[in-house]
C-alpha cells in the first residue's frame, strides 16, 4: 500500500468535516405572521378562511397549472389524484419500486394492483421501456415518481399514457420546484402530487396539494379530500355520490404552507447550487457513478443519490457509507434497503387482517426489477439542504475522493 495516501477517519486519520453542517430556521416570521392572520379569522375550516385557498392560488401560479387542491398529506395527495381518476378494485396502476410507502399505500386502498416496471440504474427514473412492458388490458394509470427532485422521461410516458388510455399521474413529492423542458413537473401529467411533510423542500409539518389542469378532474379532486361533499354554493352537499376521504388542510397548515411557498425559489435555487459543486468535484473520481439527471430536466436536488462500483473499490455501499460517516459526512447507505415490492406487506399479500386483495393475484418479490435492485445495492445518499455552505461541499468531495484513494489502494 502507498504511503502517500492519505488516511482515512476509519483507519485513525482526522476526520474531513471539520465543523457542522450549516443550519438555519426554516419557519420564521413569515409563518408566525401567517399563522396569527389565520387565528385572527376566527375559523380554521378552509371554506371559511382564506389561507387554504390562497395558498392554492399560488401553488397553481409557481407550477403553472389551472387548479391546485390542498390535501393532508403527500400520501392523501396521490390517494385523491387515484380517487379523481376513478381508479378502481383490480385495476392496476404502473409505478417504480424504489420510492417511499407513501406512492404505493393510496394504490392499495383503492383495492387497485400495483405493477412495478423497471428504473435506468443512473437516474432511477423509470425506465418508459419496461412501463410498455407492463401494460396489460387492466391498466389504468402510471404513476410518475420524481425520486430525489429528478424527473422522469415524461416525453416518452406521455404518448404511451396516450396510446393506452392512462392516466399520468405525477408524484412529485421529492420533486418540489423541479422543471422538465422549462415546464414545472406536475404540469405535465393528467394530475401533480405534492407533499409538504417535515423532510421535504417546502413544509407545514404535514400536507400536500394536486395541481391539475382539467376542470372535471379539479372538480373530482375537491370531492375527493372532502368526503364528496360538494360545497360550492349550490352544491349537493350530503349527496356522496363515490367514496372519498376527508383529507383536508386547516387553516392553520394552509397559513404556514403559503409562508413557505414563497421561500420555495430560493431553497430551490440553493440547493441546485450546492448539488452542481458536488457534480463537478465527484466527476471522474474512480469507483463513483455521480447521478445522471433525466435529459431536459433541471432537477431541485432532493438528496443526492449516487453509486459506487464495488469491483474497483474492493468494499459495498455500507462499507463506503461507514466511512463517509466517520468523516463527519452524512451519508446513507441505499436510500431504502430494497426495492419496495420486497416489503412483507407485498410478499405475503397482507394489506388487510383477512379477506382477499386483488394485489394476491401478483408474486411479488425479489428480481422482479433487476436494474431497481442493482441501483439500490450500490446507491448512497447524501443530504441536500439550503442551508449548506460551500465548505460543506467541499469536505463532502474530499471526503469522497480521500476513500476512493484509499480503498483502491486497500485492494
Ligand atoms: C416519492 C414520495 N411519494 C409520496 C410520499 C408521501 O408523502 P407524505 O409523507 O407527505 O404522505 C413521499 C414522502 O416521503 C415520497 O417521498
């Protein structure tokens, strides 16, 4: 082994990160200000008060679209979008299996079968080719996830929704401020799935919306978070005429998501400027696979996934994860452990105590998604926030290419 390599914290070198990530308040005067105009309306139900709504309005204003419908979460964003659709016991509906429970908990609900297509390993987008190869008479839907603020090739899942007679469903989750050929995703499909949990880009602790571009499907999606209950003036209001939720946003959550939307460009902005430090820094460092963006997208950078090749470097994903974290660094290894179909709730067809679910006619469970599994295997991540600094890139790249040196010297 060369002495000139310089030695990592996991074998007694001094760890790279030499001071925490930088941090900031994500809710401050904006939401306090919000929020105090909310309690001051003396209502919290959001056909009474305006913050629900006027957050919609700009929620539809930043992704261009006609219409967004706030939710109570990421999860019931999706859950409303399938009920809008009309989505149905046994219909099935495409989606990748690397994504989190909360893409595929609304599609069982439904009573609906999700199918799961393979993903290109450098974007873990999914891959539009294995989509076509999944479409049987039974399918109603795909479900676009925009893992990790990327988008998927809605060029090419467009015209097979066309073809088939399919909703294009985006879930946009991760994806917050995330463009595909200068167009907001979300705009783009049939509907727009958006989440304002704790972890995501913009946030009121829990919440979501739906953007959409068709009246009768605006109209579904209202009805949809509100029990069918129609309550525009006029309305049938106890007149539920198709099952829905109660997936509505109060006011409270609606005042402090319309403070957060307008920070949204600049956490944007921000991240996207710290994500391109790490492409370029992490360009041609040997082992490492930087994540390749979808062409045509400008994505809002999530977290940064990227692969490792264990044949050159001699350790696995956790090894390297391992290291990076005893460098202060902090990354993760797989984003999730495995691709989503091997959860015990799919291998042994246990949505519900009893009774059947039309999911039990699928074997889910490992090597249906080869390319899904491989990515995973040898995928990190690492954390993107608006907050980091140059310095934090910086050490993360060091850090990086201090263990690729020192395992493929290890070897
Ligand atoms: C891709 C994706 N879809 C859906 C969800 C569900 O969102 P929520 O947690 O707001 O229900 C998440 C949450 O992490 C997600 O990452």
């Amino acid at each position: 082994m060369s002495t000139t390599i310089d030695k990592p914290a996991i074998a007694g070198g001094i760890p790279i990160k030499s001071e925490p990530y930088g941090s900031g308040n994500r809710y401050a005067e904006d939401e306090i200000r919000e929020l105090k105009e909310a309690l001051d309306q003396s209502t919290l139900f959001y056909t009474q008060g305006k913050k629900v709504h006027s957050m919609e309005e700009k929620i539809a204003e930043i992704t261009g679209t006609k219409y967004a419908i706030a939710t109570s979460s990421g999860t019931a964003s999706i859950h409303t979008a399938l009920m809008a659709a009309g989505i149905s016991p046994d219909d099935e509906v495409i989606v990748t299996p690397i994504t989190d429970m909360g893409s595929l908990v609304p599609i069982l609900w439904q009573q609906a079968v999700p199918v799961f297509a393979d993903v290109n390993p450098d974007s873990c987008a999914l891959d539009p080719k294995s989509v076509e190869k999944c479409i049987t008479d039974k399918t109603r839907a795909i479900l676009a996830v925009h893992l990790w603020g990327n988008a998927c090739d809605l060029d090419a899942l467009k015209p097979i929704c066309d073809k088939h007679g399919l909703f294009l469903i985006e879930d946009c989750a991760q994806a917050w401020g995330c463009t595909y050929k200068g167009k907001s995703i979300g705009s783009i499909g049939d509907m727009g799935c958006f989440s304002l949990n704790e972890f995501k880009h913009i946030s009121c602790g829990d919440g979501g919306a739906v953007v959409t571009n068709d009246d009768n499907l605006a109209r579904r999606l209202r009805l949809s978070t509100d029990k069918c209950y129609n309550r525009e003036p006029g309305g049938s209001m106890r007149q539920a005429f198709f099952l829905a939720n109660n997936y509505r946003m109060t006011e409270l959550q609606g005042a402090v998501a319309l403070a957060q939307t307008g920070k949204l460009a600049r956490i944007v902005a921000r991240r996207r400027a710290f994500a391109e430090k790490l492409q370029e820094g992490l360009t041609n460092v040997k082992g490492i696979s930087i994540p390749k963006p979808t062409e045509g997208c400008d994505p809002s950078w999530w977290f940064y996934m990227f692969r490792i090749d264990p044949d050159i470097l001699g350790v696995d994903a956790d090894q390297f994860a391992q290291a990076l974290q005893a460098e202060g660094i902090g990354a993760g290894a797989h984003y999730i452990a495995q691709c989503v179909y091997e959860y015990p709730i799919f291998v042994n067809h246990s949505a519900y105590d009893h009774g059947d679910h039309p999911f039990s006619r699928i074997n889910y469970g490992k090597g249906m998604c080869p390319q899904a599994e491989f990515a995973l295997e040898t995928a990190l991540t690492l954390p993107v926030n608006e907050n980091f600094t140059d310095k934090d890139a910086e050490e993360t790249i060091k850090a990086i290419r201090r263990l690729s040196d020192w395992f493929i010297s290890s070897k």
